[in-house]
C-alpha cells in the first residue's frame, strides 16, 4: 500500500507524518486490497482553535472512500477520519464478500 502524506501551505514534521503512516497501515488490518492511500493535512483559520484538518481518501478495487475531519490537532483529527474509513471498510467489504 503506497501512503501519499501532503501538506497544504506548511510542512509537516517528521514525527507527524510517521504518525499518520502508522494509523493508517492499520486499516490494511481490516481490508488488505488497499491500493493507496492519500493524507491532505489543512490549517483551516489561523486564529479558530479547531482549525486543524485531516483529510484522506483510500483507493480500493473499484471504488474511492473519503473521509475529512476538523479538530484541535492533527493527531487527533487523523485518529477521527482513520475511524470513519475503518467503517466504510468494514461496509465496502461486507458488500463484495
């Protein structure tokens, strides 16, 4: 599974990245027909305190899933969308199987 991490107008640090790979390496755990997978990371409005944006989609056989998410840190909001995908995985293959 190839992960694809970017971030819009900053860089990302190290540590943020191997974060994210790491949460979503696992959702290969619940479906192992992931092709790739692309990380938007966003800061919405400098001055809001949920201005911290996640957005990743998953391409899979046949189909594309998508989640975004909003929260107070990356991590957090990564956590969030990772979750949303490990349901729509869970959905999708219950769907094919």
């Amino acid at each position: 599974m190839k992960i694809n991490v970017n971030a819009v107008h900053f860089t990302a640090d190290h540590k943020l990245v191997d974060f994210i790979k790491e949460k979503v390496n696992k959702l290969e755990l619940f479906y192992d027909n992931i092709i790739s997978v692309e990380v938007f990371l966003r800061l919405d409005k400098e001055h809001a305190h949920d201005n911290k944006i996640t957005e990743v989609k998953i391409h899979i056989p046949g189909k594309e899933l998508f989640a975004k998410k909003q929260c107070k840190s990356f991590e957090e909001a990564t956590d969030q969308a990772v979750e949303a995908l490990r349901k729509q995985v869970a959905k999708h293959k219950e769907k094919v199987m």
